[in-house]
C-alpha cells in the first residue's frame, strides 16, 4: 500500500511504525475470508483491508475520529485472525490499537458510550471493585436481566453464583512438591481471580506437581489488556511498567526462567511489553526481558513434560481454541495434545478459526453482535457432542457459559484433574 506521510510526520516513531505496517499490506483480501464480523455483516468497512483504509486516511491526513470511521474500528474485536491470515506479514494488532489511541484522543463519543467504557476501565482491572460490582449484580439479575441494550447484556453476563475470593489469592511463594526444575511466576491477574479463582489454584497445584516453585509477585497485577484496547495508553503503560517491575525484582533477586500466563487475552498483552515499553529509555530493556520469559501456561507444561496421570472415566472434550492463543500468540497444538496425552477424547469444532465474541469487553460494549458470534460458535461446539468444553481464556469461559448448559473449564483444570488434582466443580457429577 503506498503512503505519504510527510517526513515531520515520519520522525514521530509510532507513525513511522504504522508506514511500515500500511506498506506491508497488499489488499489482497484474503483477511476478509476470516474475518469474523465481516463474515457477519458483509461490509468491507468491518473487514481488515477495510479498516486499514480507514486508519490511513485518518492518520494520514492527521483527522480526528469521525462518526464515519469509529463504528468500524470500534466492531473490531482484535481477534487477530487476519494475522494468521496474511501471506504479507501485516502486523494488524500494533494497527488497530495505535487507531483506538487515536479516537480516544481525537474523538469525542457519546456521553453514554463514555461513561459505560470509563466504569469498565474502572471496576474490572481492580478486584475489590469487581467483586462488590458483581454482588450488587447479582442481586438485581432477574430484573437487570430482562433490560435492553447494553445494560442487559452486562447483568447478563454475571455468573448466577459468584465465588469469592481464593485462601491461596496474594504474593507469596509455592514450593515444589517435585524435585525442583523450574522457577516460575505466576500472573496472578484481575478479572479471572474474580470470576473464577479455581483456574489460579489449579495452575499453583499441576506447576508445582512437575517440579516448578511458583511466585505470585507483590506488585504485579492487571495485564493492561482491557484499557489497552480501549485506546487508554497510559493506564495501560502504568499497569505494564508496574508488572514489569515486580517481575524484574524477581528476575534480579531468586531468578526467573518463566513468567506464566493462564488467561491467554493477557498473555498476548504480556507478550507485546516490550513493543508497548519500546519508546521509554528506563523501561524498554526490562519489558523485552519480561516479555521474552511470558509463556502460556500450556507452553510451560508442554516443555515439563505432564508426567504421570491417574485413571480417569472416559470423558469427551471439545477443545476451543481462544482467539488470543491461537492467532495473538501462535499456541496452537501444544493444549490439544496435552489434554490427548493427559486421557481425554478431544475434539475441535468447525469454524475453528472465528471469534467467540468475548474480545475483552467486547461482549459488553457490542452485546448484538458478540451474541451472534457467541450462537455459532456454540452451534459448531455441539455438533461435537462434547461432555465438556475447554479453553484457555476466561473471556472465552465466561461467553460461552452464558449461552450453554455444557460445563465449560479452564484446560489447566482437566491437566491438573488428570494428574491427581480434585475433579473441576464445574463438572459436577459428570465422570463422578
């Protein structure tokens, strides 16, 4: 794609950046086959080649956000799918979020578009917050769930019953019940402690089965992936350099040899410190060493080895690949074949590729079309006929339950079942 910024323009590094990716891109038009809502809605302003049009012209011509171009970027739910897609190498994800900084910036939406994206960069990346939002939820669910709109689709979305917080939730340390091999932390996160704090339990207990102590470090919390892409760069850049920082503290003092992630939206975030932190002197070598030592935590256990496995009742499960591991982090092959080798019948859906709809908040912010792609996804998971559905990202988790009465688990939850840890609650009596 040709461009023309000028050379004043091009001194600024993250327009030089968005050159390179514009230059890159072909309009070949492969990305449209996999797009997810231009697989909905037809239109090539909600395709990758489509929006990339638009992020030129309005970057190009230094334009505020307009009423024309914010819906379109706004229905993007950074799948990341196109990625996979393009035979040019288009990094569409550094983009799209360099766009929505832009319209934050330069826009101006409306008031109650503001205040609905202001309580949710508020309340979800702090868990205090977040627990007493979803307790009040839930006491006004049957009512809050019948409401239109957005403001229904959030109730709707509230667990019916809301766990509280871990025995085991904080900074400390796990040590190894195996001979030691690996030194490992643990993000302990935001929302998915919340929601469901089983997940972080049954990584502490299947890392340190096969030999890993694990650290939850004092300091380290939210990934910055939810107001990232919502276009807020600097809570963004805070919440990163605060992990980045808690974890150089361990790197420097006992060592690190990963830093684990089990909610994949956070680990591509975390993956991409280092580009975010690129342009700050004081922190750009530490984030590239942080985000060189992120790993999914199927990546980790792929690299340990499961070890042995008790005998469990034959169980079905149909694997959903979450968008942010399969395209954002390239983690394809390694859950499926650790839930094969731990004793489970694994299946994947058809349409495997698309979007779940779940996209951070984008269920709540795009409720309509985030329920469609919710239904057909659902649709291919139970031509599978699954027992259960596993996955590796809490968004994921969250969206699909809302619409299914199938028990939908972490993957770590089965690793960890099948390797001595108790039966996901979830379950409930299935394989009892």
């Amino acid at each position: 794609m040709q461009t023309n910024f000028s050379l004043a323009r091009l001194a600024d590094p993250d327009i030089a950046e968005a050159d390179k990716i514009l230059r890159a891109c072909v309009h070949c038009g492969f990305c449209t086959a996999t797009c997810p809502t231009y697989v909905l809605l037809g239109d090539e302003r909600d395709s990758p080649r489509g929006r990339i049009y638009l992020i030129k012209e309005m970057l190009e011509n230094e334009r505020p956000a307009t009423e024309d171009v914010v819906p379109h970027i706004d229905r993007c739910l950074s799948c990341l799918s196109c990625m996979t897609t393009c035979p040019s190498g288009v990094h569409y994800m550094h983009l799209v979020d360099h766009a929505r900084r832009h319209i934050e910036e330069t826009g101006r939406r409306p008031w109650p578009d503001r205040v609905l994206r202001g309580l949710l960069a508020f309340v979800l990346p702090r868990p205090l917050a977040f627990r007493l939002a979803l307790a009040g939820a839930a006491l006004a669910g049957p009512v809050g769930r019948r409401l239109p709109g957005r403001i229904g689709a959030m109730f709707r979305m509230v667990p019916r019953n809301v766990p509280g917080p871990s025995a085991q939730e904080g900074p400390r340390t796990f040590p190894a019940t195996a001979p030691r091999i690996k030194r490992v932390a643990l993000l302990e996160g935001c929302a998915q402690k919340v929601l469901d704090p089983a997940i972080n339990e049954a990584t502490v207990r299947l890392l340190t089965r096969l030999g890993c102590e694990v650290v939850v470090a004092r300091g380290a919390g939210c990934c910055g992936a939810l107001v990232h892409h919502m276009g807020r760069e600097h809570p963004a850049l805070d919440q990163a350099r605060a992990n980045v920082d808690a974890w150089t503290r361990e790197i420097e003092g006992q060592g690190l040899d990963a830093i684990v992630v089990n909610a994949s939206g956070c680990g591509t975030t975390v993956k991409d410190y280092g580009f975010m932190l690129r342009g700050d002197p004081a922190w750009a070598d530490k984030a590239a060493r942080v985000s060189a030592l992120a790993k999914d935590v199927s990546e980790v256990v792929e690299g340990l080895g499961l070890g042995p496995r008790v005998e469990l009742p034959p169980v079905r499960v149909t694997y959903h690949a979450a968008c942010s591991l399969q395209h954002g982090q390239r983690v394809r092959e390694a859950p499926k074949a650790l839930l094969a080798a731990a004793g489970f019948t694994v299946s994947e859906p058809a349409e495997g590729h698309l979007c779940c709809g779940s996209a951070g908040t984008y269920n709540l912010l795009q409720p309509e079309l985030a329920t469609r792609l919710r239904d057909r996804k659902l649709a291919n998971l139970a031509a599978t006929v699954p027992a259960v559905i596993a996955t590796g990202n809490i968004g994921c988790m969250t969206q699909l339950a809302s619409g299914t009465g199938t028990p939908v688990v972490h993957t770590v939850e089965l690793l960890d079942w099948a390797t001595g840890g108790p039966r996901p609650e979830k379950l409930g009596s299935l394989a009892a």
